[in-house]
C-alpha cells in the first residue's frame, strides 16, 4: 500500500545517470534533464520518483529541527558527533554533513519535480486531462515543500524553477526569501486547485493513493507558510517577514477542519500506532515499509544509543553511539498524569553491562515488537502534518487577531489537555501557554524550533534555557540571530566560488 512514494527510493530513475552523485558539486537541480517522456508509465515513475527525497525528511527534522530546540540537551561527551554542533549553535557548520543533506536532498526533490512539470508542457498529451492536472497539481505540491523546507533551514537559497543542466546552475544566484515563498505560495495554491481534498482509502482501487498529496494537505502547508512569513524579521534574512497574514492562514486551517475527512483521535498513542497508521488524525504522512526491501526508515531509533537497543534485545545497532538526551525543561514541563511523557519517553536503561543510564531519552517511534531487519527498516510513517497540529494553528491565528474568539482557542487547547489524561481545565490560554502546550504535544515531530521561530521568541528561550539545562557546562552560552539559520554548506559555495555569499556569523 505504501508502494506509490517508496518504490524508487533507493535506485535510479529514468535517464538520470549517476543520480545522488551529481549533488556532489552542485543542486540536483543540476543533473542532465531526460529528453521526453513518451508514455504514461514515464510520468508514474517521473512523479513516484519526486516524492522518494521525502524519505531524508524524517531524520533532518530530528537532527535539525528537534535537536537544535530546547526539547533536546544533545551535547555529546566526545565531543565528536555530528549532531553535537546542532545542539550547541556552533558557528563552525559548513562542513556539517546534516546541513550538506538538507541542501542537497531538497534539490534532489526539486530537480525531479522540476522535470516532471518540464515534461508536461511538452509531452503531457500522453496522459489523459484528468492525471495531467493531478500531476501538476502533486509536483507543485512537492516543490512548495522541498523550497519550504530550504527557506525555514537557510532563508535565501537559489530559485530553480525548470530542469537545467549543470552548467546552467552554476550561475544561478540565491534569491531573496520574500521571492522564494512567491513560488511556494504559487504553487500551493495550484496543489489545492488541482487535487482531491482526500483519498477514500475504504475503495479498494484508491489504496495505492496512500501518502498522495491532497488539498487538504496543502491547504494545511499553506497555512504553515503564512504563519512563518508572518514572523518576526530578527534582522536577518531568514524565514520570517513578518507580513502579519494570519487573515489567510484561519481560513484554510478551518476548511481542513470542517472538511470532515480527519478527526480528533482519543487517544493520544493510537495517533503512532504501527498498526493504525493512516488513520484519521493524519492529514499528510511520509510512507515507510519494512521487510528488507529498503522501504524502511531510520528515526524510530535515531536519538537513542545502541545501547538501548540491546537491553531491548533488539539485534541490530541503532546507528547511535551516544544518547541525546530529553530536555529537563521539557520533561518538567508535563503535568502530573499526561500520558504523553511516558508515551514518548523512557527514563533511561540499563545495559547488558549493568551500565544504568539514567537521563530521558526518545522512544515515541519505537515499538520493538514490530521491527523490521536493520535499524533503516523500521515500518512506522512519518506524520508530516496532522488534525491536532492544524487545530493549534488555528488557536494560534486566533491569538494573532485573525478572528475567532479566546474561547476556541480554550477548547482546543482543553481537548489537546484532555486526551493526555490531565482534568483540570485552562482559561484565557495566552501564546506563551499554547506554544508550551504545542511543545508537550508535538514533542519528537520537529516542530520545536520552527515554531519558536516564527513566534519570536526562539532567542530568549533558548538564551535562558541554556545555563539552565547545561550542567555539564558543554554549549554556548550566547546564540544571537544568525544562528536562527543554518550556514550555506561550503561544498555549495566551492562548486562555484563567488556566487553565494555565507550567511552571517558562520
């Protein structure tokens, strides 16, 4: 069922000769264009093959997202992991592999979407009206995405709207954020024009559709990107504008809410059940498949030690030498009885050695009883966007003056409290209160930093939290605005010296 986004993951496609290594110098968006596409099946696998860099998503929103917030306190004891310079706003990034990935995994996906909408223009006649729109539509959708995912990480970034050859890339500048999110917007609003507001997966010939974009799912990006253009500035040129359009977000957040086609589940642990995925929460997932096909993932275990795994009796490593540890701050933060914290986390281990760690680490994505055969062939999905998320946004929007009432922002905070098992009911729930509230309930999803972001407030928490959470006395004790994005990976810049300049700080 998983088939549609996975199937071409992990090999070639078309006539891309050398795939992956033509990011080595430059974007993807550099590798040689194939000449036409001549039937339909072409265009099935051009567009499986534009969804298969969404598969890298996952394991950079935990590396770069959740490990830079205060809902990680990473800093390894070596000293010699790569994630430990993330966790401590390092200034010395540029040769990061994590960074490097997010830049070029994402022109991986743009190239490919680039050259399917390429194709359309020009060969599409082969398909019938109705799957050319579709395409167009998913392509647009996926683009928005990978440019939004460049945007939030790096702010200006090269603006490639068409299939080009290397050479041609080379000489294409970063453009200014404001002209990024032009074509995010563009082509979101041509996602929700051109695609159905859902699946009925309870038809047996939609259920290769599982983890197609929708409207809905745009509608939902869309929202998003309004919220984080409307962030403050900081003085840098970064993913906020501050344009002040919660106006637009509200409405299309409360059209996927009354859409009727996702629900709010009861349960809080039956939203990542291994054996309920799809279910009705979700409104746009990432699909993995275990079995030993090489359509699994790797972030169910990617923030514990393989340590851990091996007093689970897991018989594979995680892929993790060292723990990265939940934040105190974090972990203090859920009321007495939230069934989230004991979901999402285990109070340490103790090893095959009688080692006994102690400190909080991730579990959420864990369920040792349905692993796959290696630690990147776990079957879980990755939940990109889903109905609990979309009903804080709409909270959020209201608490910005976009309409709605203190009431409703209340009550979707009190049903968010509810399901976690906590009785007692909030009133007058301030922006401070519901991003706390977002933090408990998105913990793990990679939300943390982007939202303290795009609520201004991401340098005083995380200047505060410092000296707080840092008793081994291991990170900075100072990030200032230019450590809101990430450098430009310096394989970028020496591919073709002179044409982007370094972000600030780095």
């Amino acid at each position: 069922m998983k088939k549609i986004v996975f199937l071409l993951s992990s090999i070639c496609w078309l006539s891309l000769s050398g795939c992956e290594k033509d990011l080595e110098q430059a974007p993807l968006s550099s590798g040689s264009t194939p000449t036409f596409y001549q039937t339909q099946a072409d265009f099935d696998q051009a567009l499986t093959a534009s969804y298969a860099p969404l598969t890298a998503y996952p394991t950079r929103a935990l590396n770069l997202s959740e490990t830079r917030s205060d809902n990680i306190y990473g800093v390894d004891d070596l000293g010699v992991r790569d994630w430990a310079p993330v966790n401590n706003f390092s200034t010395a990034l540029a040769n990061n592999p994590y960074i490097a990935e997010a830049w070029s995994g994402n022109y991986n996906g743009i190239f490919r979407a680039n050259t399917l909408l390429d194709q359309l223009a020009t060969n599409g006649s082969v398909v019938s009206d109705a799957n050319r729109t579709r395409y167009e539509g998913e392509a647009k959708f996926l683009r928005a995405f990978y440019y939004f995912d460049l945007v939030r990480f790096f702010g200006k970034v090269p603006l490639i709207d068409k299939a080009l050859v290397p050479a041609d890339v080379l000489k294409v500048p970063r453009s200014p954020v404001a002209d990024v999110y032009n074509l995010i917007i563009s082509d979101l609003q041509t996602a929700i024009t051109n695609l159905p507001a859902t699946y009925d997966f309870s038809v047996s010939a939609d259920k290769p559709n599982v983890g197609r974009a929708t409207a809905n799912a745009a509608k939902s990006l869309l929202a998003l990107v309004y919220l984080t253009r409307s962030g403050p500035t900081y003085g840098i040129e970064g993913p906020g504008l501050a344009t002040n359009e919660y106006s637009k977000a509200l409405p299309l957040l409360n059209e996927v809410l009354t859409s009727g086609k996702y629900a709010f589940l009861a349960s809080y642990p039956d939203i990542f059940s291994y054996t309920n995925e799809d279910n009705k929460e979700v409104i746009f997932d990432i699909q993995f498949q275990s079995g030993g096909a090489g359509l699994g993932s790797d972030f169910p275990g990617l923030l514990v030690p393989d340590a851990y795994f091996t007093a689970l009796k897991i018989p594979f490593a995680s892929g993790g030498l060292e723990i990265r540890p939940i934040a105190n701050d974090l972990l203090n933060s859920y009321p007495t009885g939230d069934v989230r914290k004991t979901f999402n986390f285990a109070q340490g281990y103790t090893s095959t050695t009688g080692f006994k760690e102690t400190r909080w680490l991730m579990k959420k994505y864990l369920n040792e009883n349905t692993r796959g055969t290696t630690r990147t062939d776990w079957g879980i999905n990755w939940i990109v966007l889903r109905y609990t998320d979309v009903l804080l946004m709409k909270a959020e929007c209201i608490l910005h003056g976009a309409g709605g009432s203190q009431a409703e922002v209340d009550d979707a905070v009190n049903r968010v409290r509810a399901r976690a098992g906590i009785t007692t009911k909030v009133t007058g729930v301030t922006l401070p209160q519901l991003m706390e509230e977002r933090r408990r309930e998105l913990a793990g999803e990679g939300s943390r930093w982007h939202d303290l972001v795009r609520e201004g407030v991401v340098l005083t928490t995380i200047n505060a939290w410092i000296p707080k959470e840092d008793t081994r006395n291991r990170m900075s004790r100072s990030v200032d605005a230019n450590q809101i994005i990430y450098p430009v990976p310096q394989a970028e810049r020496s591919a073709a010296p002179d044409l982007y300049d370094q972000n600030p700080g780095y």
